[in-house]
C-alpha cells in the first residue's frame, strides 16, 4: 500500500526539554506527519468517515505539544504517533518529525529533529 496523507509544519509552543531554563521559558516545536493508510474507500466516496481527519489530526500534535511536559523531543514524537495510531487504527504505518529550531545548542545549525516511525 502506498497511499499516503502528509501534514507538515504544525506549529506551537511548548516546555520540552531537559535543561531547567526550557521548562520555564519554553519554545516553538514543529510537528510533520507522514501517514500510511488505505484510501482505496476515501477516493471512491468522497466520504470522511473513510479517511482520517486532517483537523483531529492537528488537534492531536498540539495536545501533545502544549501539554504534560517531557524531556526530550524523541518521548514528545513517541507520544503523537502512539496517541494518532490509538485514534485511527486504520493507519497502517505512521512518521513523526518533531522539529527543535531553536534547541540550546552553542553552535550554529538550521534545526534538530527526531523521527519515530510506528
């Protein structure tokens, strides 16, 4: 199966991290999603109940963003995927992206991201 739905740049701010300052001052995370399912139904119905929500989808990674605190962004995707596979259990595979652009890193860099695939 290759059918697939991709969400990419959800935004919101969140207090991840392990550094003391990051539960305090928070910061901006980044959520892509890349979901495999059957959309065989979905493409002959024009009918949502044969596909996933696109908004409950989104609502899910904001949850997840602004709520219980976690350390590192790795347990943060963890969450998503596993609280998106529990909602749909028609998706057959399903990848995180959890997006850190402004990590507390001392070098340069254009972002640090964690990937889970379920």
């Amino acid at each position: 199966m290759s059918d697939q739905i991709s969400i990419i740049g959800i935004k919101a701010f969140g207090y991840h991290g392990v550094l003391p300052h990051e539960a305090v001052e928070g910061q901006e995370f980044i959520v892509d999603l890349l979901i495999t399912l059957d959309l065989q139904a979905a493409s002959r119905s024009d009918d949502l109940t044969d596909t996933v929500n696109y908004a409950e989808l989104v609502q899910i990674v904001h949850k997840n963003i602004v709520g219980e605190r976690v350390q590192l962004i790795e347990r943060l995707a963890g969450r998503i995927a596993d609280a998106i596979k529990r909602t749909y259990q028609q998706i057959s595979s399903i990848s995180v992206t959890v997006h850190k652009p402004h990590a507390p890193v001392t070098l340069d860099f254009n972002d640090i991201s964690v990937t889970i695939s379920r």
